[in-house]
C-alpha cells in the first residue's frame, strides 16, 4: 500500500491512494464539478443548442456520457433533465457562466457542486474485481460501455459510475468519505499484499 494522504479515524489509519497488483485507487482532486438542470419548458434541440457551446455535447440519453476531445471536461446524464459536468478544477465557475447566460433564458439552471462531491479513480486489471465486491452492476466491457455512465450501489452508498482510459471512476456525497475509504482499504487488502 501506498500513501500520499491519510485519513485519520480515531485510531484507523485510512490509505487515500492505494496500489496494488494490478490495482490502482486514487483520490481526484484537480476536478470542479457543475450540476445542470432543466425545466420542462426546454426542448431536446434547446439542450443540442447549448451544448454547441462547451467542449463536448450534452448526451440526452440518461446514463449516458459525452467527453470532450482533450478529456478535460465530462458531462453525465445521470437522470431525466439534469446533468453533471466536470472539468478541469478552476474551469468551473467560467462554464458556469457560461452556460448561465445562454440557457438563463431557456430556465436552465446551474450550481457548483465541488465541495458536495469525491471523486475516486479505480484502475487497472483487478478494477473490476474491487468494485464487484461492492456493487452489484455488471460492469463488464460488453455491457458497460466506454459512453455509459450509471446511479449504482457500491458499499451501499450511492454512487454515479463511468469508464475511463483504464478502469473506472465514480463520485459520492463528501459526508462519506471516510466510510467509503475505509472499504476500500479493507477490500484491496488482497492485492497489496501480492506486492510484499
């Protein structure tokens, strides 16, 4: 195990990087992340429209994702009319701009969401393997496709899932942190220990 941040839970020392065989976990700092809602007065052509003006286009299909070419900025369908965007950390509040200018008139409404929100990467060959224990969504390449994203269950707290490059990465509500670090500490045991 590896650690470039502890969390300190009375007397559990919590890894927030950990590496394993195999295995990579690590938490994403350098991320803003927006929450874009529409009301029900705004059309799907509306939403295309807005979307010609960020880096990558607003997916209409639920649990689905767009990414722009450079990777800096996703934007997860996460439920009918309501979306999260994130981007580079800094990028934010000009994107929130932005889009409040332009769809203002279409009542569509933005918030920064960073400090509500984690953001943990799982990667590598065993990725699968940890978030099996946790979750039951079939994550499988040819089910869970490269521009699909999903509200899932892992360790019984609410999470929303997508791929990238090399294995997986999911935000929750920052009040379970700990908890959440803590599971994952407990259930990556087994590929640390391959590397001793």
């Amino acid at each position: 195990m590896d650690s470039f941040e502890r969390i300190s839970d009375r007397s559990i020392c919590l890894y927030k990087n950990i590496l394993g065989h195999g295995l990579s976990i690590k938490s994403v700092q350098e991320i803003d992340m927006l929450l874009l809602q529409r009301s029900n007065r705004v059309t799907d052509d509306n939403m295309r429209a807005l979307g010609k003006i960020l880096p990558t286009k607003i997916p209409l299909q639920v649990c689905k994702k767009t990414e722009s070419i450079d990777g800096t900025v996703t934007i997860l369908s996460v439920e009918p009319d309501v979306w999260f965007l994130l981007c580079s950390k800094g990028k934010g509040e000009a994107l929130a701009t932005i889009l409040e200018e332009k769809g203002g008139a279409l009542t569509i409404k933005t918030a920064m969401m960073s400090d509500q929100y984690s953001c943990i990467d799982v990667t590598g060959i065993c990725a699968p393997a940890v978030l099996a224990k946790g979750s039951s969504l079939d994550i499988r390449h040819e089910v869970f496709l490269d521009n699909d994203c999903a509200r899932t269950l892992l360790a019984r707290i609410n999470i929303v899932l997508w791929r990238i490059d090399d294995g997986f990465r999911f935000i929750f509500d920052v009040s379970l942190e700990t908890y959440i670090w803590r599971w994952l500490n407990e259930v990556s045991a087994e590929f640390c220990e391959q590397l001793a």
